[in-house]
C-alpha cells in the first residue's frame, strides 16, 4: 500500500465515522460485547454421567440432587463409588536447578462438617528427591468407606452393615508437601450413590416410557 492508497482509505473511514458513528463502532462494541458476556470456563466434566461438580450448592427443579456434587475449595478431585479403592497419581514439578528432598504428610479424610471418616490412605512414595529442573509422581492411595456417610443394616452374624448412601458426599483431606515451596493441596474425593449414571435396561416395552431397542 502506497502514500495515496492509505490517504484514501484513511479518509474513507473518517467519513464512515463522522456519517454513521454508531455503525462504524459496532465491531469494537460487538467485540467487547463478546468478551464481557462470555460465560466462564468451567472445569472438566467428570467421567461419569448425570451429576455435576457445582461451586453454588443450590439445587435446581431441572437437577437430578442425588447425583449434584457440592464441592468446595478442592485442588484435585476424584469422582468415586461406594467400597472402591481410588489410585491418584499426582505429579509435582522442580522448575529449579537444585535437588529438593520432599516428605509428603497426609491428613485424614473427613466430611465439610468435620467429621472423621477413618479411611485407609497413603501416598507412595511418601518421600523422594525432587532432580533439578525433574518430575517425581506419587500415588495416592483411597479406600472409600461409606459406613459413617450413609444408612447401617444389621447382619445374620449381628454385625452392622453399611447401606447405600442418598446423595453425593464429599470427603476432604490435605496433603503437605516439605521441601516443596507449595501450598497444602485439598484433595475431595465425591462418593456417589449407585444409581447415578446408571445404565439402564428395559425388562419389558411398556407405559413406562422406557427406550426399548
């Protein structure tokens, strides 16, 4: 583009703006517009259907409650069921040129409210040296043990037996890491009951509206 040609255009919209101002800045407004209206980025779905990891806790005609996690401050989440054993790796990163002697310390596992859930848990390992500009990953290490989230039965033998749980629960612990300039990480683990996310089956086509194939 020459002298003459930027002049031009230059002038061509100078003109534009002083006919039609309102016209000329609809791009520059439609472009903030985009930006200011723009809903925030949501965190990953979890890997199973019909709940939700929700920040405001309120529950909706159109939500399924049972199934709605209410999650709280967490750095690392992991959805879980009922008498599983949940593995969590977790990496941690030495963006520095010296080695770092690191010890992790667990807490225990407990519900918002403060209430101890005695769960079997650890990190492995608990301790290792971090190499200069290196990675180390560690597993931790869950047992989820609904026999203080949900109902009890009696057994034949007379024991008690842990009955299912009516909605998602959340267990919090926290992992410290020494020699690691980070703060103490909030692992939630989210306990749904069974029948969230469910695969369904028709036993027969009826009036039930069940999706028969």
């Amino acid at each position: 583009m020459d002298y003459t040609d930027y002049m031009n255009n230059w002038q061509t919209g100078y003109s534009n703006f002083m006919n039609n101002p309102v016209s000329a800045m609809q791009p520059m407004m439609n472009a903030v517009s985009s930006m200011m209206g723009s809903p925030a980025t949501t965190a990953p779905a979890p890997p199973h259907h019909h709940h939700h990891h929700r920040h405001g806790c309120g529950c909706h005609e159109h939500d399924d409650c049972a199934c709605s996690c209410c999650i709280r401050c967490a750095d690392v989440i992991e959805y879980a069921r009922c008498g599983e054993e949940r593995r969590i790796p977790l990496s941690f990163d030495n963006d520095t040129r010296r080695e770092r002697d690191v010890t992790l310390q667990l807490g225990n596992f407990a519900t918002e409210s403060g209430l101890d859930l005695g769960w079997k848990a650890a990190v492995t390992p608990a301790a290792f040296k971090l190499a200069p500009c290196g990675e180390t990953t560690v597993v931790l290490s869950v047992a989820v043990d609904c026999g203080k989230l949900g109902t009890t039965t009696t057994g034949p033998d007379g024991q008690r037996i842990p009955g299912p749980i009516d909605g998602c629960k959340v267990a919090y612990a926290t992992l410290r890491a020494e020699g690691c300039s980070v703060r103490p990480l909030v692992i939630a683990v989210a306990v749904l009951p069974d029948f969230c996310g469910a695969h369904r089956t028709c036993c027969s086509c009826g009036c039930c509206h069940c999706n028969c194939n």
